[in-house]
C-alpha cells in the first residue's frame, strides 16, 4: 500500500541519469545513465580505470559528479551528505572498526541512529545469523579470515536496512574458492533481503553468476546494458564480445557488391562467408572482424566437410574437464580455439587435418 | 640463514660478550648514580661506605626541590595535552589532505627537531624577551611545545597514514557524520598513536634543560634547570637522589608504553 507523499510508481527505483565526473584533464567517468528496478541485482562490469568505481562512488557520495543527477524513488540525492544517503556500502578493502567486536560493528550503524540497545541485540542477533557468524560475536576483526571480515562487512551494511546495497570488488582480496563461497553467500543475502545492489567488479564469472543485468564499462561509458545470456548471445561491439566468454576474431573484407548477405564477407585467405547479417556495420566500412565462440564451432572431416568450412591444423589440444579444447592453425596464420563437449564425436588428435563449420546465426561481424 | 644463532658456534660466546658489554655500558653510569643517592658519603665516594636514606629525607624536606618538581610536573602537562591535540589536527591536515608544498609544510613542522637545541633557545630568548615571556610558564609551555610537536606529529601521522581512510568512508556510509566517523572509530584506531606522541611529548618538556636554562628566573625553575644549578654551587647527593626517582619514572612510562604497545598487536 502507498502512502499518499510516495512518488508515482513510474519511477524507477534508482535512476543514474548522464552522469560525468572528471579529474582535472582526466575524465573518469563520460557519461553514464542507467535506471534500476527495486530488488534488482546489477553488475557494473569492466577493466580497471573505466569508471565503475567512480559511478558507485559518486552514488555513495565520495565524489561529486561535474554534471548529471542520481534519483531514488525521483528524488535527487545528490545534495543529502553520505551519512544521510541511507545506503549500505562494502568495500574491496577490509573496512571492519578494527578496535569494536565484531557484535559492535554491526551494530554500529544503529548506535549512530541513536536505536535503543535491545533494538540494536536484537538486529545484530539476525544480522550474525543471516550471514552465519553467531559465534563470532565477541572476536575482534583481526582474528577473522578475510572472507568472515567481508561478509561481516555485509551484515554491518544490511543492518539499518537501507534500501540500496552497493558493493565495490568486495571479493577480489579473497582466494578463488573463497569467492566462489561469499557469492553463493551475497546471493542468498539477496535473494533473503530483497535489497537493491549495484555490484562493481572486473571478474566477468562473478559478473555472470550473481547478476540480473551487467552494465559493462568501457572509457567512463556503458558500453552494453543487458543480462548475462544478452551480452554472451549479442555483444553489441567488439569489446564485448572480447570481455565476456572467449571469443574468436577473424579479420575479413566486406564486399558489397557481391550482395548484402551472402557471400558478402570474405575471411583474409579468401574463403567467404555466408548467411551472416551485415546490419551492424556502418556503410562505408569495409573492414571487418568475424566473432564466433569457441563452443559454437564444430569440428569436421575436412573430406566431408559442409560448403564454407574452413580449413585448418590442430595444433593443440587440451582436456577442460567437460570439455575439450582445441587450438587449430589456419591458412592465415592465426589460431582459433574450439571447444567441443566430451563424449559423443571422438576427439581430434593434435596434427590432424578438420575443417572448422558454425552456424551462420552464431557469427556476428563488428567494424574493425 | 647464514647468522642464525645457533650455527655460530664459538662466535655465540663472543656475541654474548659484545652485548653484555654494551649494555653495561649503557646501564652503568645510572647504577652507580642510585648507589651514590643511597650512599652515605656526602662527597658521594664510590663505591659508597655505608647505607642511607637520608638524601631523600632532605630531598623532601626542602620545599625548592618540591616547587621545582611541581612546576616540571605542571609544564609538561600542558605541553603534552597541547602537543598532542595540535599534533592531531596538524596530521589530519598533512596525511589527508592534498595541496601544493604540502611536503615543504611538513618539514618545516618537523624543523625544531634538526636545528641545534641551543640555537633555538637563544632565538626564543630574544623573542620571549620582547613579548616578556621571559620567567613565565607560558614561556615555558611555549617554548616547550616548540620541541614537542615534531615528535607528536611523526607518531600520530605515521599512526593516520597506517589507518585505511576507506573504514572511515564506511563509518559515514553507515550513518555517522563525518566528525563522528573520526571520534568514534579513526581515534580510537590511531590511539597507540597518540599515546606514543602524548608520552615523547611529556619527556620532551620534563628532562628538557638547555632552552630551560634560558627560560628560567629565580622564580620558577624547572627539575633540571634546579639540578643543574644544585651541580654547579654545591655538589650535593640530594642531586642523585633526584635523579633516581627521574630515571625511575621515565622507566615507568616507558614501560607503560611498551605495555600498550604489547596490547596494541593483540588486539
């Protein structure tokens, strides 16, 4: 039920609308704009340097935009002071009160909201619960693992229940199998809590794993916005494609005149390429690169190859558990990866003659 | 490792040898001072003749040693809580924030620890006279201050530099205002800190002598500008018992900190 003051419900919950921060000459962040649905998950994806930090920073208040508005609920938030924001933050560093128990640090965010101390027992009771570290109430944060410490971090962020959670690279301080268990972790938290959190990393996996959208970064923009399978099945450019999964990229030559779809594109040793849609390439341009991942290649008998295959030599291949992946050697000199699943064809061994063939939906071409 | 202690053989003998000596060296000097104040020979013969406590007796009895001691006591009081709330803001100012000739700042507060102690006195002398502040407490303290605060600002700025500013971001994050965030979780992280600057502060004003020397009248004399004075007109075993109970309550500080410091790893 909504109270007659709320803003109508045609808002998004979080609106980042053109935001542009810079440092003297360097820009850190272009322009960014991105609206967040209440309860979602959204990943801000990308190399170190373009802008994701910043974004959330400026979101958490630490830094000022020179232009652009952050809104939650179409109310402007850019004038409140950090400490009346009402958002939860966990840091990349270990940012536990080093002298406060563990108990004391979670309940530091009511103490400040002056909460009277049964309230506080009884919050940082649920709060230790909810990321199960009841026994540890009484330590201090130095006698904690890393990975106790962040997920500490998280419970003293969720305490006062602010609506949204912001996470910088919480995870990259940890071992692998650590990661692997705090994501597990802030996905149950998620999932328990219906908290809004924008989530900054550069580890694409973890991008994967615990997002409902990612916005990938690129140079203090966004370069694509769109779930985990949108980004893997339509990388809007290069740079995507090249962030998330592996992929391959086969420099090649667009020729209009042989037609707009097929037979248009030919691959630098000549061979064309058929059934692939040009609609993503300016007019003039032609110069290109052909993109297809690794798994949607299959790998043939170059004697019974289909037209268009392309020809080339197993110069490597490796066991991937569930798969097998290849590295084959072709006429142009440059290798491509395939990855087929174990089982079913038998393998290919290293030196042996196949033909590579895909799917003509699975290839997508990108200027160059 | 090439030195481990256990592989020097016959050299371990001659280490130990070294060290003793050096700390003898070192301890000498002061335990024949506590012999001499306990000693009953008033032209402090050593080794000393026969036992006595009768040094401190007078020590305590005569009402200049006391004054003196009490006035020390109150300067270096107030030299260590002024030293150490300027030290604070000043490292605030120095590790966090960022402007042009920040490094020339520092040093120039890190300055009255290079120049020559005696220059110094002779410069606040000549100051100190025309502000007449010549024989006065607040010269003393100010003066005082002057040596202290480079000492104070090493040991809380290098306390700040070592404390993450991000775990005061998350003290703001979490509702806490910026000067709160600072009180109730960067202090309180900095403290071993402070209570290095707060200790080197007070023995910086309470065994200063030469810019005391020029500070002082015959109306307020700190403990070792009167030490000093005692030396040059009679020699007295008053002096050693004096300093003893120095040296005994420097140690005790010093053991305090070093249990702080202790307290400080576990924690």
């Amino acid at each position: 039920m909504r109270s007659p003051s709320s803003p109508p419900s045609d808002h998004p919950f979080l609106a980042i609308q053109g935001i542009r921060r810079s440092y003297g000459s360097v820009v850190a962040v272009e322009a960014v704009t991105l609206d967040v649905a209440r309860g979602e998950f959204v990943t801000f994806l990308g190399p170190s340097g373009s802008g994701k930090s910043t974004t959330l920073y400026v979101i958490a208040g630490f830094q000022e935009p020179n232009s652009g508005d952050v809104l939650i609920e179409g109310r402007s938030i850019l004038n409140t002071p950090s400490n009346k924001r009402n958002i939860g933050m966990v840091f990349q560093r270990y940012t536990l009160f080093p002298q406060m128990t563990i108990a004391e640090n979670i309940g530091f965010p009511l103490k400040v909201r002056r909460r009277s101390r049964a309230d506080i027992d009884a919050r940082v009771k649920v709060m230790l619960r909810l990321v199960q570290l009841e026994a540890y109430a009484d330590r201090k944060p130095a006698q904690l693992s890393g990975g106790q410490q962040q997920r500490v971090a998280l419970a003293r962020a969720l305490a006062y229940e602010p609506p949204l959670l912001l996470m910088d690279e919480p995870l990259s301080a940890l071992d692998k199998s650590l990661r692997d268990e705090l994501q597990h972790e802030i996905k149950r938290v998620h999932h328990e809590t219906g908290v809004t959190i924008l989530y900054v990393t550069h580890d694409q996996e973890e991008a994967l794993h615990l997002s409902d959208r990612i916005a990938l970064f690129r140079q203090g923009r966004i370069e694509q916005l769109g779930t985990g399978r949108d980004l893997y099945d339509a990388p809007a450019s290069r740079f995507v494609a090249g962030f998330i999964g592996h992929s391959n990229f086969m420099p090649c030559r667009i020729d209009r005149e042989r037609g707009a779809v097929d037979g248009a594109i030919l691959l630098d040793d000549g061979t064309p390429v058929s059934g692939v849609s040009l609609a993503a390439m300016p007019a003039q341009c032609e110069r290109g690169v052909l993109m297809v991942r690794p798994d949607a290649i299959r790998l043939h008998n170059p004697d019974s190859a289909p037209a268009g295959a392309i020809l080339g030599t197993i110069d490597e291949a490796s066991f991937r558990g569930e798969a097998m992946q290849y590295s084959v050697a072709t006429a142009w000199g440059e290798s491509l990866t395939v990855r087929t699943p174990c089982g079913g064809t038998g393998r290919a061994r290293v030196g042996e003659r196949v033909a590579l063939a895909w799917q003509p939906e699975q290839a997508q071409i990108f200027p160059n | 490792m090439l030195l481990t202690y256990s592989r020097l053989g016959g050299l371990r003998f001659v280490l130990c040898g070294i060290g003793l000596t050096v700390g003898l060296f070192l301890l000498l000097p002061i335990l024949v001072l506590v012999a001499l104040s306990f000693g009953d020979s008033q032209w402090m013969q050593f080794p000393p003749p026969g036992w006595t406590l009768r040094w401190y007796a007078d020590l305590f009895d005569d009402p200049d040693w006391i004054f003196a001691f009490l006035t020390s006591l109150r300067i270096a009081a107030w030299v260590t809580v002024l030293s150490v709330a300027l030290g604070l803001v000043t490292s605030f100012g120095l590790v966090r924030s960022r402007f042009p000739g920040r490094e020339t700042v520092r040093a120039l507060f890190l300055m009255p620890m290079i120049l020559p102690v005696v220059v110094l006195a002779v410069a606040l002398y000549a100051l100190f006279l025309r502000l007449q502040l010549n024989g006065t407490e607040l010269g003393f303290v100010l003066a005082h201050l002057l040596l202290a605060l480079p000492l104070s600002i090493i040991s809380i700025s290098g306390a700040l530099e070592r404390f993450d500013p991000s775990i005061e971001d998350a003290a703001v994050l979490c509702g806490a205002s910026p000067m709160e965030a600072k009180i109730r979780v960067t202090l309180p992280a900095i403290m071993p800190g402070i209570a290095t600057a707060a200790l080197f502060s007070f023995l910086a004003s309470w065994d200063e002598v030469v810019v005391a020397i020029f500070m002082a009248s015959p109306d307020i004399q700190t403990l070792p500008v009167r030490i000093w004075g005692v030396l040059r007109q009679d020699l007295s075993p008053v002096v050693a018992a004096v300093s003893t109970l120095l040296v005994a309550l420097t140690a005790v500080l010093m053991l305090l900190s070093a249990a702080l410091k202790k307290k400080d790893v576990r924690a």
